[in-house]
C-alpha cells in the first residue's frame, strides 16, 4: 500500500516537472515535432486529436467569447449614443419653456415615452415645509427618495405603488425614481411600469441622474407646481 502511494506522488511530480518546463518553453514542441507526432490529447470526443488542433479549438472558442464581449460593448456604444442624442432633444425643449404647465406637459409626454411608462409622478416639496414640519405624513412616505442623490430602480410593493401614483398605482408593479434638488424644493419624479421587470436593480441609472440633474436645474427657474395627470 505504502509503495503504490509512494509511486503515485512520484508520478504526479514528475508530470508536474514536465508540465513546469513545458509551460517555461512554449516553444519546446515546435523544436521536437516528434513528440508532437508521438502524443494524443482527448478532447471529448471518440477517439483523439492532435495538440495542434485542440489548440485551435481553444482559440476558437476564445475568439467567440472575445466577439461576443465585442458586440455587447457595441450595442452598449450604440444605446448610450441613442440617450445621449435624446437627452440632448430633451434638453433643447427644456430651453424654450418658460411656464409650469408647458413644462409639466413636455416631462410627462417626453419621459412616458422614452421609458415605454405607463405612470409619471412628480412630487416636490419646499425645503421650508421640510423643515418645518419633520413628522409630515406625506414628506415621510417619501423621505428615502428625496434623501437619496442618485436614482433607483426596482420592484415596487403595491402600497409605496399607490403612495407615488395615487389610485392608478395598483397596476405599476416596478419604477425608476429619479431625485430632484432644486432652489427651495427637494423631491422625486417616478416613472412607473406595469412591467415588473422593466424597472430593475442591475439598470444603469447613469441617463436617469444627468436627467434628474437637467430637470434639477431648470426647476430653478421654472416651478413645476401642481403637475397631476390630466
């Protein structure tokens, strides 16, 4: 018994001798194409191929993982210009209007289509009103939102669906909150979906925190107000 081990770790040091040396001169089998000739590499299949070709099998594979990873790179090239190119519309937009309810019409038009939303909700509070009145129920239903400085998406139980979308919100099973920080206000837009998927953790918010920052600035000039659904 004592013997067979011996021999089995001796064996397993010597492969890893030859396997040491070989990955120290790559170029040990083209300077000694007999051994290439002389040795089999199973690769799954019935029978044997030769190294060469189980090399190139290798490759190959590496190669489609490499295309994959290019094209995936390219799509997401693609999609962030298509953003870029709709922020900047959406941007020019914003430039022209000087009223609340111009404002409100566009943002809501603009963003229920871009996100393909079924829901849009805008609530604002003046940081006065905040400050002021610390235990405010409706302030308080939406203190992590307004505290936050980035988006969030996700799932949305159906009692924080109602409290940002009112009655309409039993149908809106996922969202993007965007926060907003304007003179004297502070506060979200919520764009909802009937798609609990549409709206997930692993989104990118990127578009939808420059977005924030955009409608942020413009509110300094232009209050928003009541922006309910007509």
């Amino acid at each position: 018994m004592y013997q067979a081990e011996h021999s089995l770790d001796e064996t397993l040091d010597q492969e890893r001798q030859v396997v040491d040396y070989l990955m120290a001169h790559p170029d040990f089998l083209a300077r000694h194409p007999e051994v290439l000739s002389a040795i089999e590499v199973p690769h799954g299949i019935q029978g044997a191929v030769s190294l060469i070709e189980y090399q190139v099998r290798i490759l190959r594979r590496q190669l489609a993982t490499e295309r994959n990873r290019l094209v995936h790179l390219i799509a997401r090239a693609r999609q962030n210009e298509s953003l870029a190119i709709r922020l900047h519309g959406l941007i020019l937009q914003l430039m022209m209007v000087k009223d609340p309810e111009p404002l409100c019409h566009l943002l809501r038009e603009t963003l229920l289509r871009e996100f393909h939303a079924e829901a849009l909700a805008f609530k604002l509070f003046a940081r006065a009103t905040l400050e002021s009145r610390p235990h405010d129920p409706v302030a308080n239903a939406f203190a992590d939102f307004i505290d936050r400085r980035n988006a969030l998406c996700g799932p949305l139980s159906p009692e924080r669906a109602v409290a940002l979308f009112g009655e309409g919100g039993t149908g809106i099973h996922s969202a993007a909150i965007v926060p907003i920080h304007a003179d004297g206000q502070s506060g979200i837009i919520a764009i909802g979906s009937a798609d609990a998927t549409r709206f997930s953790p692993e989104m990118g918010t990127d578009f939808l925190n420059r977005l924030g920052e955009i409608i942020s600035q413009k509110l300094r000039t232009v209050h928003l107000g009541n922006c309910e659904p007509h």
